[in-house]
C-alpha cells in the first residue's frame, strides 16, 4: 500500500511550549552552566497588595493566599511576572499552604485539587509566556510545611502527613510544575513522610518529578523539632534531591554557618534562599535587609562556591531578586559530587587543601 501523498501539516510558526520531559532536561542543564534565579516571597508580596475579605472569596477565607489562585489569578500572575521581569528562572506556586491540613482550616480541604491544579497552570503560563529557547523559565511547586508537625505540634500521624502530601503533589504535577521544592521545614520526620507522599503520587502518576528539599535552621542552630543541618542531611542522603538547602527562618548572616557545613556533605546542588534579614516592624518589607544587602551577602555565597539555586524568602521583593540576580550573573554554580571530590583529591595530593 502506498503512503498518503499529504503529510499532516506542521505548525512552524508559533511558539509550541516544550514537553515535560524537554523542560527538565533543560532545567537540568541550565544548573551545569549557571546558579538559578529563584523567585521572591509569595506571602509578603500578597501582604504588599491591599486585598479585601472579598478578594479572598468571603471573611471566612480571608488569609488564606492558596485560594487567590482561584479568586483573584489575576493578582497572582502579576506577581509572578514581577519576578520574571526582575530575572528570576525559576517562580514558586502560591501553594505554601495548599496541603489538605492546612486547606481544612478553611474549610477548603475538598479543593486540594482544584487549588494546585490552579496554581500550577497560573505559574506555567507565565514561565511560558516569558521563556524563550536561549533562556526558559521554570516553575517549582511549592509545599510548605503545614501547620502541624509530626513531632512539635503533634496532632498528626506520619501516614496523614505522607498522604497530604500525595494529594497536594498530584494537583501540582498535572498543573505543569517541573520540579517540587518541599519548602521551610521544620521537621525531619515530616520531611520522611512528605517525601514518600511524593514518591507514591509520582507513581500513582508514572512520572519522575524532581525534588527539592530546603529546611529551615532557626537562630537556635537547629530545626524547630531540635535537628542541625547535619542530621538532616544524613537522614536524607540516600534520596536522589535535585537540590538540598535552607531558606526561610533567618537573614542569611545567620545561615553562613549552616551553608559551609551543608557545603561539606552535600554530594548534589544546593539552594538557598534566605529572608531579608530578621523582622523589622520599622522598615518598609518588614525585614532588615535591603535588595542591595541581599545582592551582597547571596555573590558572597556565589564566589565561595556554596550555591547553585539563590533567591529570597520571606520580605524578599522584586527589586531584591533584580539585585541578587544582577550579583549572581556570571557566577559559576557550585561544583558537587564526583566533579567536586575529584578536584578537591587533586587539590589534596598537591597539598594545597
Ligand atoms: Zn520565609
């Protein structure tokens, strides 16, 4: 039999956006060559914006910023383009939040879907919109801690934990995130159960979503439920993590210390994205430091060699990211694992380490 003389036609002129799996091989080879640009904060932005009950849906939702990406997307996606526009590569979902224990306080936990699945398409679109084939943009799910913990607030079981976690990731998934960055954790168990909450939705799903694990060490030294960065980092080595790191908690002064340590052990990349300093009632974000302090501290880290993924947390604003981007441009990223150890051998035999 002979082939149809007409072959389908090819749509060549518009943009087509890149498959799953054509974005992760980017992503990953946009951490070979460069440290990535991670977006500001969600939650001061949002604080930033003068949003009525209305906006979030009636008085009974008011602070609850995940359900914005269903009232008020239009806010959302501004905000995530103010970090594109100020050069971040990669933005966050407004999903901090968006585990069913958190959405019950609400009364939302019937939306876990619906919410991620909401936020996920909300960052996509405006990563699509501004990548281009020299430069894309990703977008990172994000998963926060929740507001109970296995072992400092209790009131949780490990499989309630593992199972949020599942449901929260499938949402994010089929909404189009590249990668899951579990964010501000307090707690090494919780880490344990949310990981394995994600590791059953990707196979529930048949796909492999790469994770980012960043915790947060308070001025105490340790996480809230009493582990260093050391601990953490040995209870987790055996997962494969896109990246590992700290963000949150502190200005970055006091993460130095814990950067070095992590810097040490760490055979994969590490991310990084402090708040703006500590709390300060009299400045303007509501955080000591300014964009230009953070830009100073973030190259610092940068020409050390400590980091592959930087931004800001907590009071950090676009012009912050524009700072910190500006300082990390071309900046190599870290060097980690064989490529790391067989320098610092050669550095070792000729005595210079
Ligand atoms: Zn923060």
């Amino acid at each position: 039999m002979e082939r149809p003389l007409e072959l389908p036609v090819v749509v060549r002129y518009t943009k087509r956006p890149m498959s799953p799996a054509d974005r992760l091989a980017a992503l990953r080879a946009a951490l070979e060559e460069r440290i990535l640009v991670l977006d500001g904060a969600m939650g001061t932005a949002i604080q930033a914006v003068d949003l009525t009950a209305a906006d979030f849906g009636g008085a009974s939702l008011e602070g609850c910023n995940e359900h914005l990406v269903l009232t008020r997307p239009d806010v959302i996606e501004i905000i995530h383009r103010d970090y594109i526009n100020a050069g971040a590569d990669i933005i966050e979902t407004d999903t901090f939040g968006g585990t069913r224990v958190v959405l019950a306080e609400y009364g939302l936990q019937d939306k876990v879907y619906e919410i991620n699945f909401a936020a996920a398409q909300l960052a996509r679109k405006a990563a699509d919109a501004a990548s281009t084939a020299k430069r894309p943009r990703f977008v990172a799910g994000s998963m926060g801690p929740g507001t109970k913990t296995i072992s400092v607030t209790g009131g949780i079981t490990f499989d309630e934990v593992q199972a949020a976690y599942t449901e929260q990731t499938i949402g994010l998934v089929e909404g189009g995130v590249d990668v899951l960055y579990l964010e501000t954790q307090q707690d090494t168990l919780n880490v344990k159960a949310a990981l394995l909450g994600i590791d059953d939705a990707c196979a529930r799903l048949g796909r492999s979503v790469p994770v980012v694990l960043s915790v947060s060490i308070e001025t105490m030294g340790t996480m809230l439920a009493g582990q260093s960065i050391e601990a953490l980092y040995v209870s987790v080595a055996h997962r494969d993590l896109l990246a590992i790191g700290m963000n949150c908690a502190t200005g970055p002064d006091f993460m130095t210390d814990h950067l070095r340590t992590l810097h040490e052990l760490a055979t994969t990349r590490i991310s990084c994205y402090p708040n703006a300093g500590l709390p300060n009632p009299l400045s303007e974000t509501g955080f000591d430091l300014g964009p230009q302090d953070m830009a100073r501290y973030l190259g610092d880290f940068a020409r050390g060699g400590l980091i592959n993924i930087a931004g800001g947390c907590c009071g950090n604003t676009p012009e912050h990211i524009a700072a910190i981007a500006k300082a990390l441009d071309g900046q190599p990223p870290r060097k980690y694992g064989n490529e790391r150890s067989a320098e610092s051998y050669a550095l070792q035999s000729e005595g210079k380490e």
